[in-house]
C-alpha cells in the first residue's frame, strides 16, 4: 500500500503525460467511452486474480486513513477519430475489465438496498448520456458479452454460456455480502494508478513495449522479500533484513527460489506452481497474511531454522552426523524433488521427535521409492506434496503412503533384467558395501560398442557371433547384470579388453562383486541374465518396500495433487480414465462432471461439510440462484452454480473433500489427452 491523494501528482514531457489518480474517480470523471483496440488479446484474468483483488480491495479498506492501494500504470490514447471521441486503452485493460465487473458485482447486490451508493457505482460503470452502453468498451468479438454482464440483461440460454466475463463475475457476486458492500467500496475509492497518456504524436507501440518488456520482472523469493518488509519502519525493516533474510539468503544462495517453494510445499502438503505463474509468491501470502511485528519476528525465525536445514540438504557434509549426512548424499542422487519431506524430517530430528535410526529409516525408503519407480519407469514427479501430508498425520502414514506407491517386487526385477540401470555408480556403490563411488568408475563387463576383437569367451570373436547373439548382448549391455565397480586405477587395463583379458583385473579389485567375475570361463547372455538375477535379490534386500500394501497404485494422483488447467484445446475427448471415489470406481470425464458428482455425494453423505466449507469458501452452494447463470439444485432449497471456470471447480473439489475428510481416498485416474496437457 501507499499513501496519496486523487489527483496527487502530473508529470509531462512533450508526447507522454503521466499522472497518479484515484482510479474509479478516475472511470467515474468522464463519458468519454474507454475503447480496447481490435489488436489487444482477449480477456484472460481467471478467479484467482479475482480473489487477489478483492483481497487487495478488503486490505486497503481496512487500512487507517490515507492509505492507498496501487494497481500499477494504465496506458491510453485519445482517439484520432473527431466523429468518435473516446480514449483507447493500450495497456491495462485486463486490469480496468476486471473492476468493472467487481463493481457490476457490487451495485447488483445493493442496489434494491442503498439506492445512493448504487448511483455511485452507475457513475463507474455506465454512460450517463447513453445508460444502455457500459463505459467501458470491450474488443467487439465480446463487448456484448460483456455488457449483458455488467448491464445485468443476459438473454435466455445464456445460463450455460461459458466467458471468464461470467465466470470473475459470479465469483464477485458470491463473495460479497450487502452488508459489507460499504467496506468494499471504501477499497475501491483507494486503489490508485498512474495515468500515462499519450499525444497525438507519440509512437503508441514503442511506450507498451517500454512498460512491458524492459527490465528484469521481479522473481518469487523478490517479491516475497518486498512483502515481508513492506509497511514496516525503516530501523524495522533493518532488525527483519539483518537478523532473518540475510541468513536465509547465505544459506540457500542460487537456490533460494528453490527453498521457498520447497518450504510452501512442506508447510501445506500441496504442490506450488511455478511456470508461468508466481505461484510461489501467491501461495507465500495466502500462508502469511499481514504479520505484526511480533508474530513476524517468530516467523521468519522459524523461516531461518529451514534454510539451515536445508543448507545441510544441499551440502550434506554439513550434517551433525556422518550417518545421516551420508544418507542425505544418497537421496541427493535422486535431485531435490524430496527436500520439502526431508526438510521435515529432518527438522522433527532436531527438535527429537524423530531419532536417529527413525531418521536414517525413513530416507531409505525414499530411496527405494525413488529408485524402484526409476527402474520400471513410472515418473517420481509430483509425489512429494502427498507424502508431507501423510508425513503431517504420522510415521505410520508416511510409511503407508510411501508403500502405495513403491513398485512391487516383481515389477522391480522385471525392470532390472530387461531396462538399463539408472544411476548406476551409486547402485553399484551400495551393492558393493557402501564404498565411495567417487573413487570407482562403472565397468561394462561387455563393452557397449564392442570392437570387431573383442571376445566374450576367448574363442569367437565379437565379428564372429552371429547377428542375434550381437543384438542380444547390445540389449543386455547397459543392465545390471552387465555392470561392475573398478578402480580408477583398473578402469583403463579393463577397457575394450576380451572377457579373458578382463578377468586378471577383475581378480586385482577390492570389491567382491568385482573379484568374482574372474572365476567365470566366458561372458554370455545366460551369464548376464544369471548375475542380475543374484544382484537383484541383493538390490531387493538392500532397496526395500515397505510391508504396508499389496498393490501398486496404477499411477493415480491423488485429488489434492490434481493439476489446474485453463482449458482445452478442441477435439479433446476426456480428461479422466476413472476416479477412485472411497473404494467405488467411477466414469468420470472431467472436472465439470466430477464437481458436480462430488457435492451431490457429500451433500447426501456429509451435508455439513459442504455447509461449512460454502459458508467459509463463500460459495459453490447457496440458497437461491442469486444471478444469471447454470444451476443445479441440491434440494432443501440449496442451489450448485455450476458456472465456474475449471480451476475454481478443481479447488472446490479438493476443498470440500478436505472438509469432509475424504480427500486421502479420492484419486484420479488421467486419461491419454489427460497426460499429455498435465
């Protein structure tokens, strides 16, 4: 926020004016119409956007007097056109259609009720020489969507009609309350923007880009920096920066981006966008609303404690005890994905919640998750946020949770046998005894381009076997069965060498899996095929899967990890394979048809949750169709709106499931085209 005044400053130069104004004073001014020009994109803000503003709106309400609220800059031009005075809007139209449709979303909830604020908010919204026409006039491929929003004269069957102008709009409606309407229009008088207006001569193109493309934009753990200072004192600022995030950043370096969304990830137990989106930066002031001083003082002291640890993730030579140090170099091999769970982990040992053996188990079977999904090639991404959820409960249901998704046995020495070994210099490493892989390079045992000498029994040459025999070995080449530990003081005597040749350097290594390759005649696929199946008891035994379940999980995702889409591009066909509703299987194409089923379910099976989570979410169900739109009645007198955009949908779901406690026993199955648009 900041502080200022309705027409508080005007700076010019000979072609551009630029000036900070109270924005709706500002729409409210004038009734010369705001034109988006035909080569502007088309209106994209989701619900999510809409929720940050109106949280912005009710902030700066709350605000002590002076405070004011900045929206950023709006860019426009007068027209040329002496028959059609209005004023085009190059940049910022995202921004000004939205508050048109909070505000169409305010005065159509009060305007039966407080017919003087309702006038206030006509001046915003419409014309007084032509009150048919909104002020704003929006791409002409939409503008009557538009205005049968905010005009409130939607035709019959436009119920079903799917827009974001629909969709922000409903949200607004049901978030906002007559009683509080008073409140949201004291934000609304203080959001501020600066006016850059351009002259007749000046090149509009040129200054859109210069507002939009130069600079370096600001990066999630900047913006989280900015927000965790601002509005406090100067010597506040300075104790906050000294004493908190100056350690942070020592401790996380490059990847202090990494450690907020990995510290979200922990703290909530749901995955945290990233690609373009600030996710981070979003999920961070959903967690920290506004702090005291006092109570940011305890946060960002616990904010520190994490990056200590997680400075000892990233350099595990860090670690109090070289055992556990060790592990955690182990689960390095793996990358970071596993960090938010280990960061808790690794905090409950040090707060003793967890001993040293509990700690040291629970990292092995991370790895063996990790690694058993690797070897029959199931993805290890995206686990993370549903194992520091079960992690949350307890040991046991992190054990619970971590078995239901580590391949079997079976699968596990079939991927062995036939794929090529992934990490192999630490696979190796730890079948050998744990031995320092830094000092042994992988030996393939049958090289993997084999010269026309080489011989894999001292008799035939490789030239020699037939084609078949060559392709088998190629094949067998890169699996465990075929591969070894030397030392780098062997490695070159072993290379490209015949079998025969090998054995004398295989009989000088320390490591026993190594030393008994020399007492075998020959090199052979049976001798392949023998060897991996005696490493891959060993790799069981070492690789374990916890004794919990007796199924593999079929690659389901977990309703809380289900992903957020915009949309779909044409021709798709369904979204979801099936769901696993609580042990039922159910047909289920896509997130409509699943909001939809979900809260008629819970509003038979567990009416109250659904009350509660509406009345605190402020929707999906309400009672009475408030507004235009597509509805669906759940009986008692109590309405769905069905209107949403997808990714409100999706929270809905996952959120009156959470209320219900029944989201750990809700999964969906992707289908094909599900897959591939995650």
């Amino acid at each position: 926020m900041s502080s200022g005044t309705n027409f508080a400053s005007s700076v010019s130069a000979t072609h551009v004016s630029a000036t900070a104004v109270a924005t709706i004073a500002w729409l409210s001014a004038s009734d010369t119409p705001i034109v988006v020009p035909v080569y502007q994109r088309q209106y994209r803000w989701d619900i999510g956007g809409c929720e940050q503003l109106l949280s912005d709106v009710r902030a700066v309400a709350d605000a002590p007097d002076g405070q004011t609220h900045f929206i950023g800059s709006i860019l426009s031009t007068a027209s040329a056109e002496d028959s059609d005075a209005h004023l085009v809007l190059i940049d910022g139209q995202q921004r000004i259609t939205t508050l048109m449709l909070l505000v169409a979303a305010l005065h159509h909830t009060l305007r039966e009720d407080d017919p003087a604020l309702a006038t206030e908010l006509e001046r915003v919204l419409v014309r007084t020489n032509d009150p048919a026409r909104t002020k704003l006039r929006p791409h002409r491929a939409w503008a009557d969507v538009f205005e049968s929003v905010v005009l409130d004269r939607r035709a019959p069957g436009d119920e079903t009609r799917e827009s974001r102008f629909d969709d922000n709009y409903a949200f607004f409606r049901s978030q906002i309350r007559p009683a509080e309407a008073a409140h949201i229009w004291r934000g609304l008088e203080r959001l501020e923007h600066v006016a850059i207006t351009l002259g007749p001569d000046a090149n509009a193109q040129q200054t859109f880009e210069s507002l939009n493309s130069t600079g370096e934009p600001l990066r999630d753990h900047e913006l989280i920096h900015n927000y965790v200072l601002m509005g406090l004192s100067h010597s506040e600022q300075i104790e906050i920066e000294d004493e908190y995030w100056v350690p942070i950043e020592q401790n996380t370096g490059e990847q202090i981006g990494d450690f907020w969304r990995h510290y979200l990830v922990m703290l909530t137990g749901r995955e945290v966008t990233v690609v373009g989106e600030r996710g981070v930066y979003d999920t961070f002031r959903t967690e920290f609303p506004r702090l005291d001083l006092a109570t940011l003082r305890q946060r960002a002291a616990q904010w520190r404690s994490h990056s200590e640890i997680y400075r000892t993730l990233l350099d595990p030579s860090r670690a109090t005890e070289d055992a556990v140090g060790r592990q955690l170099g182990y689960l390095n091999t793996f990358g970071r994905g596993m960090y938010p769970l280990t960061m808790r982990l690794v905090r409950e040992h040090r707060d003793a919640a967890l001993s040293t053996p509990e700690l040291i188990d629970a990292l092995e079977k991370l790895q063996s998750l990790l690694l058993r999904r690797t070897v029959v090639g199931v993805s290890t991404d995206r686990l993370v946020a549903r194992l520091c959820r079960a992690a949350a409960i307890s040991r046991d249901a992190l054990v619970r949770a971590i078995a239901r998704i580590t391949p079997s046995d079976e699968r596990t020495r079939v991927g062995l046998k036939y794929s090529p070994l992934p990490h192999a210099p630490y696979v190796l490493a730890r079948l050998a005894g744990d031995v320092d892989a830094a000092t042994f390079d992988v030996e393939h045992i049958v090289p993997m381009a084999p010269s026309d000498e080489w011989s894999p029994d001292g008799v035939r040459r490789w030239s020699e076997l037939s084609e078949d025999e060559q392709n088998s070995f190629r094949a067998l080449a890169p699996t465990l069965g075929n591969l070894t530990l030397l030392e780098q003081t062997l490695f070159d005597r072993a290379f490209d060498a015949s079998f025969a040749q090998k054995k004398a350097v295989y009989r000088s290594s320390d490591i026993e899996l190594t030393q008994t390759l020399a007492d075998l005649d020959g090199w052979s696929t049976a001798a392949i095929t023998a060897r991996t199946q005696h490493l891959s008891t060993l790799f069981l035994s070492v690789w374990k899967r916890p004794a919990v379940v007796s199924i593999d999980d079929d690659n389901l995702t977990p309703i809380l990890d289900a992903i957020a889409r915009r949309g779909w591009p044409r021709g798709w066909q369904r979204e979801f394979d099936y769901v696993e509703f609580r042990g039922e299987h159910w047909e289920v194409p896509d997130i409509r048809y699943l909001f939809n089923r979900i809260f008629h379910r819970l509003w038979a099976d567990s009416r109250q949750s659904v009350i509660d989570f509406s009345a605190r979410r402020g929707g999906p169900v309400y009672p009475a169709t408030a507004w235009n739109g597509h509805w669906d009645e759940l009986g008692d007198g109590q309405y769905l709106y069905m209107g949403w955009d997808s990714k409100y949908m999706l929270t809905a779901v996952q959120g009156v499931l959470d209320e219900a406690g029944w989201a750990s026993e809700v999964f969906v199955k992707y289908s094909y085209i599900g897959n591939a648009m995650k």
